[in-house]
C-alpha cells in the first residue's frame, strides 16, 4: 500500500484535487439554481399591470394578513379565504395578492392554498382564478 501511495502520488493529489472540484461545482451549481430560481410571488411581481387593480393598496395588504391569518396554524378558514377570493375582479388582483403575500414559512400564497385547501375547496377558488386566466 505504501509503495502504491509513493508511486502513484501525482495521480492521488491531483485525482483527489478533481473529486474536490466537481463536488464543489455540483453543489455550487444546485445553490445557484436555488438562489435564482424564481418563484410565483416573483413572477406576480413581474406580470402584475398596476392600472389593472380594482382596489386600493390598503385592501391587498388587509387581505394577504386576512388569507395568511385564515391559513396558519392549525385547520382553516375557508370562508374568510373565500370571501377574499370571491371580490378579485381581475388577473391583476390575483397578481398583486400573490406578489404582495411573498413567501411565509417559505411558501407561496398558491402554495399556502393548496396546501390548506381540499380539491373541492380548490375548485372553488378556481372557478373564480381560472375565468382570468390563473389558477391554483
Ligand atoms: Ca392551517
């Protein structure tokens, strides 16, 4: 064994510099994608028309703290989810909510959603989403 390392040195060091190099760059690679990876909040974000919100800031900031409150925590409350989702009049609506909710815990508002909701409850919310070209 010893005699292997001595003769083979060259090959050890610069075959373990290699095994280094591409363990970095993998797990560098994964870390980039995680930083830029854009989520739905940053996509609301970007598609979001201004000129096409039905109501002023104040209401999308009361109801993403309305729709997080109904969602966090133990079970849920769909009606109070409901009756948000049930005044967005345009795709911008959504957007905004969306866009202003973020990421809490590390989720989306859709993700929040259909993670709280059951696919009947998730209909619901569709069939006011989906007429405006969005959905959960
Ligand atoms: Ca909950």
């Amino acid at each position: 064994m010893k005699e292997f390392v001595a003769k083979n040195k060259e090959l050890i060091v610069y075959g373990g510099i290699a095994v280094v190099f591409i363990v970095v760059l993998i797990f560098g690679i994964k870390l980039l994608k995680k930083i830029f990876k854009k989520d739905a909040s940053d996509i609301a974000a970007a598609e979001l028309n201004n000129r096409n919100l039905t109501y002023n800031n104040s209401w999308y900031a009361t109801s993403v703290d309305s729709l997080y409150a109904a969602m966090k925590g133990p079970g849920t409350d769909e009606e109070a989810i409901y009756r948000i989702i049930d005044q967005i009049r345009t795709i911008d609506d959504w957007l905004k909510l969306v866009a202003l909710f973020g990421k809490k815990d590390n989720e989306t508002l859709p993700q929040w959603l259909t993670s709280e909701l059951g696919s009947s409850e998730c209909a619901k919310v569709n069939a006011v989403l989906n007429p405006l070209g969005a959905g959960i």
